[in-house]
C-alpha cells in the first residue's frame, strides 16, 4: 500500500515532462538564445502540435513580405525609387530588371505592364525580357511597361502571387539555355518560394519539355503563353527581366543575395530527382565521353576509349542529339557518372548534373584557352567538382596541318581575336579544328581522375 503513491508518481512523470517541456525550450531560447521577439515566442505555443515541433526545431519560418522579397531585386537609388513610386528598374551591365511593388495589370495581348503611380506623368520603359541585353536575337519580344497616371483596361482575371515575364529566347544550345535562362531565373525568382507565375514569352513547347521540371519547382503555378492567352491579368506586384551574374555563375553579393553556384546545383538536384550526391556512391567509376560528329572531333576516339577501359573506367560515349536533349534521362545518366570528358563546348555545361566530388575533364583546344576556363573550369570547381585541364599541343590539333606551323593561328592565336575579332575566332577554332589526343599524355589526366574518384594511388 505504501509503494502505490510512488507508482502513481512514477507514471505520471512523462506527462507532466511533456507539459513543461515547450516551458523549457521557450525559457532556454529566451534566457540564454538570441532575442526573441514577443511575436516569435507566442507561436511556441501554437494550438497545432506539428507546428510546435517544427517552430521549435527552426523549420519553419514566416514567409517575407511580398514588397521586401521585390525590394530585394534592386539596390541603391532605384530601390528608394521603388519605394516611393512603386516603380524601379535595376540596369546593369547585361540585364535589365523592372520591378513594381504594388498592383498591375498584364495584358497579355501586347504584352504591356500597367503600373499606376499617383502624381507621375505618364512614363513608357520598354523591355527585352532576356537576361543578357548585348546579345541581339530577333526572337526576344519586348515588354512595354507604361508607368505613372494611366488608364489600364478592364482586369478579367485575378492572381494573388507576382508575375515574373521572361523570354524563352533561343533555344537548343543547353550552354545559353542555362546561361542566359534557367540560371537568370533561379536568381530572379528562388526567393519567392513557389509563389510566383511565370509568363513566358516566345513560349516554345520544346523548352517547356526541357525545362518543366525547374518551372514547377520554382513555381506552383502553370506558365502562361501570352500568344495563346491574350487577355487581361491583375498582379499585386511584377517582375520584368531577369538578373544575370555572370557566365554559368551566381555572385552571392549580387543581387538578389545570397545565392551560390552549389545552392543551384542542389536545386537541380531536387528537380531532376537526381539519384547521386557524391562521387563516392557509385561503386564503379564511369565516364562519359561526349562524342562530337561535326567539327572538334576526337579523330583516334576508339583508341581512347580502349586506353579508358584499361584504366578500370566503364565508358559511356555519348554522340546523338536526341539523347542530350531529352534533358529528363540525360541528366539521370549525367549524374551517374565519376568523370565527363569532352573537348570545348556547350556539351560541357552537362557537369551541373554531376555529383559532388566527380571531375570533368576538358580537353582545351587552340585557341580556347580563355572561354574553357571562363565558362567550364570556373563552374565546376565553384560548385565543388574537380576541374582537370588537358591542353593540347599543336601537333594535336588538325589547324597545323591546315595552316602551318608558323602562322599565327599556332604561334599566337589570342591575335586572331585581337584583330578579327569573335566570328573570326569562332570560323578557325571552332568550326575547323579537330584533334588527334596523344594517348600517352592523355593517359596521366585519367590517371589523375582516377585517383581523384577512387582515392587510389597510382
């Protein structure tokens, strides 16, 4: 009899454990944590108990105005302007971003933004929605925004989220679908979590294809074509434009802040359900070497895909188009891959899809010196995959033969740039060079991937 308080103690502990425990959270959080605000500490004791949990462990947060996640888009003198008219527009060296904080109204008949703004005359700023300015495309359709005291047609639809009007541009090329599209995106509209509707102009289905599965994870909503919608749309807020930062590269100073090149390769991840993280889990390494048919050819290809599977590589060599680009299984394959090998080009930028710790290996052609590092080597080790760097000799490449080996196109090909300029460049570098890789030096750079993949020592 006297043991049965001590049991009804006993048992009745975890309960009232339970019922001081958010007590003891909230009290080291508030006494000994950083300063929490009144309204921050009453949501410890939220009806829901999932809510709790999760405002407890830090998971949850409270989403940010719609007025200072478009704020953040500009800086300076056009975020004040912003401020105070509820209209700005950050220029930069490549890209042009317009932003309004307050409503407007889309007609997506001719793609003109109407922006009231008390006390303002009537203002027209037209945009070419296209993240880098300095490439003229005929393709890009340009934005009108009218901004000040104007009289915009009758709203027929209504949408509580931000519009964001992008061009789809030029597609086909996966290096400026990335560089001057997905990438831009990504910077212009990951701070909106999902609420944001894109309308997209020059709306191709093929790059809807490609590129669905970073659309709906960037935003919930479907895009909008305006050529098929042709109507009248009311936003509480609007983005014209997209940022660009540089070549295949996020700046976290930059605007909007914050972002990184490994951030955007994790989202990647997360669209395409990318099976790999890092390198280490695959268990025997693979490369993939991308097979060009047209000019920068690897001419003794087979010889170097026997001296790879000598090395212990399994080999995948990868040529038709239509793989590539069904981007939904390429990056699937991509990503199962230790090494990526290829000469100079757009196929390179298939190493976001890498995993973590792999290696591309470039083969640097004559003359490409500048954009091989720029484009493809600065990437990858800003997203924390190791870059090797095969250059060639003269004698590897088919311009000496074609040239001779005192031209300036081998004794100093920087000087085609400095007097043809880029077309001329691209005419000899590009479009006539192929090469026949000295195995014996090649041999060493694999080697060296190898071991970077394996831990081995050779």
């Amino acid at each position: 009899m006297k043991e049965e308080p001590k049991r009804l103690i006993f048992g009745a502990t975890p309960i009232i454990l339970l019922l001081i425990l958010p007590l003891i959270c909230v009290g080291v959080d508030f006494f000994w944590g950083n300063t929490i605000h009144f309204d921050r500490w009453t949501q410890y004791f939220s009806s829901s108990e999932t809510d709790f949990s999760r405002r407890v462990s830090g998971t949850v947060e409270e989403p940010e105005s719609l007025e200072f996640l478009l704020s953040r888009l500009v800086r300076g003198e056009d975020r004040i302007n912003l401020e105070v008219t509820g209209f700005a527009c950050d220029k930069a060296v490549h890209s042009v971003v317009c932003v309004a904080n307050q409503p407007v109204r889309i007609d997506t008949s001719n793609m003109t933004v109407y922006v009231s703004s008390d006390g303002i005359l009537e203002q027209e700023t037209v945009v070419r929605p296209y993240a880098r300015q300095e490439d003229v495309l005929k393709v890009i359709t340009p934005v009108h925004i009218l901004n000040g005291n104007t009289t915009p047609p009758a709203c027929l639809y209504n949408h509580n989220v931000p519009a964001v009007i992008f061009s789809s541009g030029t597609t086909g090329n996966i290096f400026h679908e990335m560089n001057e599209i997905i990438i831009p995106l990504f910077i212009t509209s990951k701070q909106f979590q999902s609420r944001v509707l894109f309308i997209l102009e020059d709306y191709k289905p093929s790059f809807m294809s490609k590129y669905g599965k970073v659309m709906s994870h960037l935003s919930a909503y479907e895009v909008m074509n305006p050529a098929a919608n042709r109507s009248v749309h009311c936003f509480p807020g609007s983005v014209v434009g997209l940022k660009y930062h540089d070549n295949l590269a996020l700046n976290s100073s930059d605007i909007p802040g914050g972002h990184s090149m490994r951030e955007f390769r994790h989202f990647l991840r997360e669209s395409y359900d990318l099976r790999f993280r890092h390198v280490s889990q695959i268990k025997r390494p693979r490369l993939m070497l991308l097979s060009r048919r047209n000019t920068r050819r690897f001419l003794n290809e087979d010889e170097m895909v026997a001296m790879m599977e000598e090395l212990g590589f399994q080999v995948i060599v990868v040529a038709r188009s239509k793989i590539i680009s069904n981007l939904n299984k390429f990056s699937q394959l991509i990503n199962s891959c230790s090494v990526l090998v290829g000469a100079h080009g757009a196929g390179l930028t298939n190493e976001l899809f890498l995993p973590s710790g792999a290696v591309m290996v470039q083969v640097e052609l004559l003359g490409t010196e500048w954009p091989s590092t720029t484009y493809y080597g600065s990437t990858a080790r800003a997203m924390g995959v190791h870059y090797l760097r095969y250059k060639i000799d003269p004698e590897e490449s088919t311009l000496l033969k074609l040239y001779g080996r005192n031209h300036s196109v081998i004794t100093d090909p920087g000087s085609l740039f400095r007097n043809g300029g880029y077309r001329a460049a691209r005419t000899v570098f590009l479009d006539q060079q192929n090469v026949r890789i000295n195995l014996v030096r090649f041999r060493d750079t694999l080697v060296e991937a190898l071991s970077l993949v394996t831990d081995s020592d050779f």
